[in-house]
C-alpha cells in the first residue's frame, strides 16, 4: 500500500488530514517513549539543578548570621568582584590564542596525514590521537614534572645550549605553560575529527583540480578546508565550551605553580573555591550561574556568525 | 581515493615535500609522545633517583618496575586496586547506560516527529552548551537532600547525561535509516520498540559504538563530578585518587615518599584505555565522521 | 582529625563540641599550655592535640664548615651569614616560599604581631591585623633577602624544592619538627646527602626576648552531632595513647607528638635522629621549643588568609607590590572578606 509513506504530502484528499493527524499522534506516543529515559535524566541532572542553581544565587549565607534572601545582589557582587573579572578575562585571552592554535595545529596534520598513506601516517595518526585517552589530571601531573627546571628534561635540553629554560610554571610563563598542556591533550581530538571528515571528500574532486593544474597546496585551501568547514565550527564550539569553563588543568598545577595559579585564576576555579573549600555554595552557584551565562552567549555568537557555514542546524 | 594522491605524490618533484613532510610528522608525533616515554621512564626510579638528579628521560640505574609496582597496589590496604575498580565501574555502567539513553533519544528524535520535537530539540543543543561544572555544585547539593552524595550513584548517575551523544544518534539516524525500511517493518505488524531493535539498531551500529566509546572515555577520565561528590577514599576513581595523592605529596603529609607511587600509578591508570583505543581503532576512526559533515 | 589551624572555621559554624568539661587536671598535665591553646578558641576547648610542629632551623653541617659559619641566634646574624655565603660562591642560604604561610605567620607572631584576636563569647568581632610593623617586618626581611639573591623563591611543598634539597642548593631550611620525616622520605639526606643535616634554635627577632613558635599541629575533635559526646572526648583525649603507632610516627620524625608523657620521657629525648646524624635533636631542640609555646590564635577562616598570604608573597616575588604593599593589600582584603562574612572587624 502506498497511504503509510505518501500520505503527509498528499494534497485534497479527503482522509489525508486524518491520516496525518493519526501518524502525527502515534509518531507523538512512540516518540516520546523513545525520549522518555534521556529526558528523565535530563530533567533530574540538567533542568533541576540549573533551577537549583538560580535558587541558591539569591540567597547569601555567611559565618557569622543567617542566611539571607538578596535576590540579585550576589549578582551584581559577582559582576563586579575583580576575582571574578580577572578570572573571565584570563580565559577570554586564553581561548583567543588558544583555539587558532588548536585548530591550526590538529588541521595542518590532517591535511597531512590525509595526503599520506603511508604505514607511518597511519602509525602516526594513531599516537598524535592517544592524549585524548590521558586523564586530564595525569596529563598536568605528566607536564607538570616535565616542566621542572630541576628534574624534568627542559633543565637537560637548555642545558646543552648552556641556557637556562624558561620556567613554564612561573607566574609569568604559565600561560605558555597552560596553552602548551592543552594544546597536547586535545589536538589529537581535533584532528581525528577534520581527519575522518577530509577521508569523506569525494576524490573525483582532486582529480578534477588537478587535471585543472592544481598543486597540493592549492587543492588543500581551495577544495579540503573549505569542505571540512563544518567540522572545524564543531571543534571551534567544543574548543570555546572547554576553554570559558577551563579547571582541571590549572587546578591539578596549582600546588606546583603556587604563586602562579591563585584560587581564582578561572572562573570556574573561583565558583570550587567559594563552594567546596570556603563553604560558600550560595555565591559559588552565582558564579557557576554566571560562567554558564558567558558560554551561552559566547556559542551562541559564534553559531549565529557561522550558521551558513556550521552544521548546526539552526 | 587519496591513493592516487599518495602514488603522483610519489613521482617527480614532490619527493623533497614528502621528506620535509614526514619530518614534520615524525615532530609532531615525538611531541605527542615525549609525556609517555616519560612517565614510562620515570616508573622505573624511586624517590632518590626521580629527584636526585640522573636524565629525567632515561631509566634509573636500577630499573624497578616491579618494587615500584608492588609499593603502588600495597600503599595504603591496597586502595590503588580500588580506585582502578571504581573506575572501571564508573566508566562502564556510565558510558553503556548513557550510550543506551542517547541511541534511544536520538533514534526519538530522528524518527518521529512528535509534538514538540522542535522544541525539545533546542533545548538539547542548547544543553550541548551547558558547562558540566557550572551543574556540579547544584547537583551536589540535590543529591546531597537526597542523601546520595558519597556514593557511587553520585558519579553513575549524573554520567548518563551525554546530549552530544544524542545529537550525534540523532544525525546518523536522520540520514542511515530510510523511512521505507521502518514502515515496511510496521505495516508488517512490528511494534515501534521491535522494529527499532530489529531494523534500526543494526544499520546503527557504527554510531552506536563510536557514542559508547566517547562515554566511556569522558566518564573514565571525570575528574572534577567525582571530586566534588565523592569524600570516601574507597570510591573515588583513579583520576581523583591520584590527584588527591598529588595534593598530599605536596603537602607535609604523607612522609614524601609517594611521589613514585604517583607516577607509576598515573602509568598503570593510563593503559587500559591506551590499550582499548589500539585494538578499537577501527570503531573509532570510522565513526567521528558523523556529526562533522553534511 | 583535624588542623589545629583550622579549628576555629569549625567551631564557629557549630560544627564541633566543646570538651573542655571532660579535661580534668590529670588529662590537662598531659600536654603543654601551647598545646592546649591551639586546640582552643577562648575558653572552649574543641580538640584533644595530638601532635604539633615546634619550629627550629635545620642546615648542612658541611655548607657551615665550608663557609666558616656558626649556628646564627639572631636574625641579623642569619642576613650576615647568608651574605658571607653568598660572596664566598656558596649556594642559597634558605628558601622564601609562598606555600608556607603557616610558617610566614609563626614568624610574624615570633616578631611580636597579632594577626588575630578572636573571642567566640562575642563571635562577630574579630581583630585583624596583618599590616602592621611586626609583620611587615617580617616580610620585607624576606623580601630583602631575596631580592639579594640569598633565599631561594621556589613553592616549598613541590618535587621543585626537594630536588633542591637533594642537591645541596639550600645552606638552610627554616623547619619544624616534622619536616625531616617529610623530607627523608623525599630522598632527602640519603645516599650522598647522608648525616649531613643538623638542627639548630631558630634564629630569633630579639635575642633577649626569645619567642618559641610552631607551624602545624593536629588535634582530634568531637563533632557537635555526637550523640554520645562524653564517650567520643573520652576516645579523643586517649587516642594516640598507643604507644606503638605514636612511637612509630616519632622514630619517623613524621609527627611530633604533643603527650608530655613522651615529651618528658628519655627515650624521646635522648633519641638520636638518624636524619640529622644522630644529633640528639629532640633534646636540644625541638623538645625546648614545644615547651615554650605558648600557642597561637588562629582566624575562622584559615583557608582565605592563607590564600591571600601565599597571593601576598607571590606579588612579592613578582615583583608586581613591595612587602609593605602586599601586607596592607592583603590587611583590605581580608578585612573585607571578614566584613562580608558578618564580622565586625576591630
């Protein structure tokens, strides 16, 4: 029979408006049984809390007296707590260098790890991917040791040059030191993802272009980044959520490089102080409030500015 | 495909480029490595020899692996052991439970076109956006009235939220399974939950696997949800357990001499999942194409 | 169990008991008036002290003899000696961190400063004073003595300082009594480093005025939702007790134990600590100080001073505020906190 797929565009028949409405409420049933244990899930630890979170914000609580109902002063207290500014704009100035060197990095080794076949391309492409599988933590305690002027390899290498090196996690350098950590752990990532997307590209397509007289490099700006596009505004999202919210890293650096990562250095690391070290849950929901609040607006720009180019369906 | 690509490349003038790319190449993957040939050096050595000087990347002048290993899993009744269980049980029952939630919510979203599903759907990408950590300190304290702080439902429950799994079910789905496949499987008197075990789930299959890998790694590497919830030692998972072991090397307790228990334990944590992802590549490498083109 | 330094947080949000009715005379013989203070806030008492941390200086006997230095007394002396040190080509005479703010505090009590004057019989007062001469003495002589190039400014608590330590790179640790335990587990002192470690008085302000001091110390404390509070101070105060696990920990130099009992016996005193070539350190050293303690008064809210101490010196070495700067900076800011937390600050 043909009614079940044809029916929804059929136009003037008598019962195709019935029909649909039928299909319409049978798709409505299934569909959210289908949903049902996400949405319970999400609901409990995504809707619920957030609301949770707006709740406590307006209260404040303090050692000494009770705790009180302020509505939106902890806002405003947060909006205006140096603390809490210093801590926006170190990741603000973080993930504006951060992100082009990311993406910089894992698409220049796709393009090339998508142009050779080679045993050790693909050796290659595997061991660059591997610090996805390290835990964040280990791979800050890793660098953490390397970065040592006394006993990590920089004192050796340097050393050879009769220099002395640099100390990544001194309070001057420590961006240096973050922004390489960083970059480490996540390239990998990145670059399986432009990778699988470039191994999607219909190859006629180079055939073309170089029939035309196109060299590599030519057919890698014209042909492979502009078609990859979609998938580098993905890692360009991921990138910007993971930066706004950074904590783990410079948390777990934070007793090597004391002096040079305070209790506030992020946002986000501000909102673990104020709650789980100060006690202070209220203004440290304010501020887990607030950094939501930032990476919300920040995608969604960014997904508004690349809407014709994303893939995000908006 | 790149084949051609690869065999002109080999011919004529590109040959200089190849050399200075597989240079560059074998660079970056040094890079990558160096953290690993470091920590499989640094194993070797004892507290002495870790700080008194000697190549930070080469072995110990007594290599031992195995007073390093047996000083790791007796430290403290053994609680190293514990951790790796935790860990693996976090990471399991997290990522297949949320693998579950996800295939289910995305083939919904793919397949039926219910009544608010353009809503529900911005909500979830709107979700894709939420900070984790910007939930944790609520979700402790909702879990903290409902007095499953502490547990392991602490960690297990909160990880069965992945909206980007759905998201990437519901793309796959959207574009692998004709509509003409369910219905025939319908008209043929299917149930909706049959048909999609039966039909749908198998062409999925691919997506399916690259989610639960995905899961399974973000749960296993979770840091800050088990640090916030949990405050029992013989819970924590690896991560946790060794960031904490790292904060008391730090600091006067603990006598100083754990930092070699620290490293060879970040070692040993880090080889079930180095190993899985060799012997998975094949799942993986296929599967983050979804999601990314159109 | 719980930092002595972190006692007064607890109490004043309810948390712990007051045991002072189950601490008879006999038990309070048991540990020194320091002893007691620390666990105190007021006229409560809300732990029983387990162990503590006496200060005293610790430095490389072979470091001393080739530079010709004796033990320094004073302060004045230590600056002297870390200067004919440093001209002789010698390495860093010790170590200004910014993770020892337990320590930076002693030193300011040490240098007549009252950082904190709490009562809980008026709970929302509190007496704040992180900015005055005494203390910031204490910092701009630090800060004086690394911007000359004689203490080293590495985080004391990192595999950094330790690989220092193991390389003969500090003349001086400014320690306390557990500081051995830690570092000899380090690695410190063994192989080429062996017995070359001595302890010695820590230099004082004043050498007519001698002031002992104590970084450290942890006690066990009841908490306020014990249904049985009486048995629980019991278990407390005799906890430790144990004379295998206490004399384990102090053989170890990891603990200093606080229980008169030991601190007067002859075995504690005439041990010869292995770490320090098998000087009798206890005896001439540690023991004294721990007796003349006579205890601190710590703030409720140890965790934001100390981050805004460590943050203080940290700007210090950075160049970024002048020990003055940093000190009355670090006085608004807490004093702030303090104000926003409810206190009155006096």
């Amino acid at each position: 029979m043909s009614t079940t797929t044809k029916q929804p565009q059929e136009a003037g028949s008598n019962s195709a408006p019935k029909r649909k409405l039928r299909t319409k409420r049978r798709h409505t049933v299934a569909g959210w049984l289908f949903m049902m244990p996400f949405t319970l899930v999400f609901l409990t630890f995504l809707v619920a809390p957030l609301f949770y979170a707006a709740y406590l914000s307006t209260f404040r609580s303090a050692l000494v007296g009770d705790t009180k109902f302020v509505l939106f002063d902890n806002y405003v207290k947060a909006l205006t707590d140096p603390q809490f500014l210093d801590g926006v704009s170190f990741v603000l100035r973080f993930a504006v260098i951060l992100i082009p060197l990311q993406m910089g990095v894992s698409l220049i080794v796709a393009l090339l790890l998508d142009q050779l076949t080679t045993k050790f391309a693909k050796a290659a492409r595997l061991m660059i991917f591997l610090p996805y599988a390290i835990p964040l933590v280990i791979g800050a305690i890793m660098w953490g040791f390397l970065y040592s002027k006394n006993f990590g390899p920089m004192g050796e290498i340097f050393g050879l040059i009769g220099a002395i090196p640099p100390d990544l996690l001194s309070r001057e350098l420590i961006f240096f030191g973050l922004l390489n950590l960083v970059t480490w752990q996540w390239a990998g990532y990145y670059m399986i993802i432009i990778f699988a997307a470039l191994q999607g590209i219909d190859s006629t397509l180079y055939e073309a272009a170089r029939i035309d007289g196109a060299n590599n490099l030519q057919i890698a700006l014209k042909i492979k980044i502009p078609l990859v596009t979609p998938a580098l505004v993905l890692i360009l999202i991921f990138a910007l959520i993971g930066t706004l919210q950074f904590f783990n890293e410079p948390q777990i650096l934070k007793p090597l490089a004391a002096g040079a990562i305070d209790a506030s250095f992020t946002p986000n690391m501000y909102a673990y102080q104020q709650a789980f070290l100060l006690g202070d849950f209220n203004y440290g929901s304010t501020i887990s409030f607030v950094l939501g609040a930032v990476v919300f607006v920040f995608v969604y720009i960014f997904i508004f500015a690349t809407r014709r180019r994303g893939g995000f369906m908006l | 495909m790149t084949r051609t690509n690869a065999i002109e490349n080999k011919r004529g003038p590109r040959r200089p480029k190849q050399v200075f790319t597989h240079v560059f190449l074998g660079a970056m993957v040094v890079y990558f490595l160096i953290p690993f040939w470091w920590i499989v050096v640094a194993s070797s050595k004892d507290a002495q020899a870790l700080f008194g000087g000697g190549s930070a990347l080469w072995f110990s002048e007594n290599p031992d692996y195995f007073g390093n290993l047996v000083a790791l899993f007796t430290f403290d009744n053994g609680i190293y052991l514990r951790w790796l269980t935790n860990s693996t049980i976090y990471a399991l029952s997290g990522g297949v439970g949320a693998t579950i939630l996800a295939v289910l919510a995305g083939y919904g979203f793919a397949k039926f076109a219910f009544w608010g599903r353009r809503f529900s759907f911005s909500l979830l990408l709107g979700a894709v956006m939420v900070p984790q950590t910007a939930l944790v300190i609520p979700t402790f304290i909702l879990l903290s009235n409902m007095g499953l702080t502490n547990t392991m439902w602490a960690v297990i429950l909160p990880s069965l939220l992945n909206p980007f799994g759905v998201y990437l079910m519901y793309v796959y789905a959207k574009d692998a399974i004709p509509d003409e496949l369910l219905d025939a499987a319908r008209v043929d008197g299917a149930g909706e939950f049959r048909t999609f075990i039966q039909v749908a789930l198998p062409i999925l299959r691919p997506a399916v696997v690259t989610v639960l890998l995905v899961s399974i790694v973000a749960t296993w590497n979770n840091y800050f949800l088990p640090l916030a919830m949990l405050s029992d030692p013989r819970l924590y998972p690896v991560t946790v357990g060794i960031g904490v072991w790292q904060g008391l090397a730090s600091s006067n307790n603990g006598g100083g001499s754990i930092w070699s228990i620290i490293i060879i334990g970040a070692l040993v944590s880090v080889i079930p999942l180095a190993i899985s992802f060799l012997a998975l590549q094949r799942y993986w490498q296929g599967g983050l194409t979804i999601g990314s083109i159109k | 169990m719980i930092e002595a330094d972190r006692i007064p947080n607890y109490q004043i949000q309810g948390a712990l008991a007051d045991i002072s009715d189950y601490v008879d005379a006999s038990i309070r013989s048991n540990f020194s008036d320091g002893a007691w203070n620390d666990v105190s806030v007021g006229a409560g008492i809300y732990g029983a002290p387990i162990d503590g941390g006496p200060m005293g200086m610790i430095y490389r006997t072979d470091v001393f003899e080739t530079y010709d230095i004796t033990p320094p007394t004073t302060w004045a002396e230590y600056e002297t000696a870390a200067e004919t040190v440093k001209a002789a080509g010698g390495p860093l005479f010790g170590n200004f961190a910014t993770d020892a703010q337990a320590a930076i505090m002693a030193l300011q009590i040490q240098n007549g400063a009252t950082p904190f004057s709490y009562d809980p019989t008026n709970p929302g007062d509190i007496g704040i004073s992180l900015n005055d001469t005494a203390s910031k003495g204490v910092l701009e002589y630090w800060a004086r003595l690394s911007e000359k190039g004689l203490v080293g400014t590495t985080n004391q608590f990192t595999p950094e300082y330790i690989a220092g330590m193991i390389n003969g790179d500090y003349a001086t640790e400014i320690s306390a009594a557990w500081a051995p335990g830690y570092l000899s587990g380090a690695g410190v002192g063994a192989g080429d480093g062996e017995g070359k470690w001595a302890a010695a008085p820590i230099p004082q302000w004043d050498a007519n005025n001698p002031v002992a001091i104590n970084w450290g110390g942890s006690a066990f404390s009841v908490t306020a939702q014990s249904s049985q509070p009486e048995l629980a101070a019991k278990v407390a105060l005799g906890l430790y007790a144990d004379d295998a696990s206490l004399t384990h920990g102090w053989e170890n130099q990891i603990i200093f134990p606080l229980n008169q009992q030991v601190l007067g016996s002859s075995e504690f005193n005439d041990y010869e600590v292995p770490f320090f070539g098998g000087q009798q350190a206890n005896k001439e050293v540690f023991v004294p100080a721990a007796n003349a303690y006579k205890g601190f008064t710590y703030s409720p809210f140890a965790q934001f001073y100390y981050e805004a101490l460590g943050e203080a010196v940290a700007t210090i070495h950075a160049g970024e505020a002048t020990a003055s700067e940093a000190a009355d900076t670090m006085q608004s800011r807490v004093a702030a906190y303090a104000t926003e937390q409810g206190f009155t600050v006096k």
